[in-house]
C-alpha cells in the first residue's frame, strides 16, 4: 500500500515542500504581520 506524501510526514517538524513556509505564515498571522513569501525566503 501506498503511503500518502502529505500524511508521511508531521507537518510541525517537517523541512520540505510548503510545510515550512505554512509555519511561517501561521506565526505571521498569529502576531498580526502580513504574510510575504518574499520576506520569508529572506528570513531563510
């Protein structure tokens, strides 16, 4: 059986895909910044 990418990994703790950048909006959002992918492959 075939295991689901996206559920194969914790997306808490997980470095590929989107998965860092969603942490990243998700903090962005929670202190009331507005949230730029720019910004965030600066920060990275």
């Amino acid at each position: 059986m075939l295991e689901d990418s996206l559920s194969a990994s914790d997306p808490e703790t997980a470095n590929h895909h989107w998965f860092p950048f969603l942490r990243y909006k998700r903090e962005c959002e929670a202190s009331g910044k507005q949230v730029s992918v720019n910004e965030w492959m600066r920060k990275t």
